[in-house]
C-alpha cells in the first residue's frame, strides 16, 4: 500500500473515532442542560449590541465606543424596549458573576452607585509592548 493510501486511510479511521467521541460529548451536554436549573443559565450577552447602548460620559453627553461610560441600570424610560433587554441581560449577568464584573470585548462591565443605580463601561488596561 503506497503512503498517500495509508494516509488517507488512517485519516478515515481517525475520523470516525472522533465522530463517536463528538456524539458521546453532544449526549452528555445534553443530559447535564437539563439538568441544569434554569435560573443558572447564563445570559447570552452580544458585545456589539452593549456598544449600542447610550453612554454616557462623566460630562453626561452620549460617549464614543472607546474609553470609560455609565448609564443607569435600572429602568430609563428614553430607551427602547430592546436596550432595556440588553442592559438586564448585562446587570444579571453581573449580579451573577463570581467578582460582581463581567469582562468583555475590550471592557470590564461593573456597577456602582447607590443600591447598584449605575452600569460602568471600564476600558481594560492595555499591556506595554515593551
């Protein structure tokens, strides 16, 4: 048998063993999301959708999609009923997160303010070249 048929034959063995092995992987995700409680199901966050958002900045104008933002996280009756869905997708997901921040896309998502009133957008910190 000359090489490129061994080759090609082995790929086809190593093939099919992933193949079941996907299978079984798929089987057990499946089981263990039901099993799931619903209320630990984590939020499906679109980091361009949060970009969307109105932020504001320290001086309260509309802020650019770079550097640090606020807005309020609780109901604000100038936004659209979808930026309303997305801001309590991202505060869910923060209340939930282990450090009380949720980290994405270049920026750290956290609250402050009384009783939780404010979303901060936090630029990361940007590692030297040097």
């Amino acid at each position: 048998m000359n090489e490129e048929k061994l080759a090609v034959r082995t790929l086809i063995i190593f093939r099919n063993s992933l193949s079941q092995i996907v299978d079984e992987i798929n089987t057990e995700l499946e089981r263990l999301g039901q099993a799931m409680p619903q209320e630990l199901n984590i939020p499906q966050l679109d980091i361009s959708d949060i970009q969307e958002l109105p932020w504001k900045t320290r001086g309260k104008t509309l802020a650019s999609k770079s550097g640090y933002a606020w807005m309020f996280s609780h109901n604000d009756r100038d936004l659209k009923p979808q930026q309303q869905e997305i801001i309590d997708a991202l505060c869910s997901a923060i209340s939930t997160a282990k450090d009380g921040e949720v980290d994405l896309g270049e920026f750290i998502f956290k609250f402050s303010g009384r009783d939780n009133a404010l979303l901060n957008r936090i630029p990361k910190k940007r590692e030297s070249a040097r």
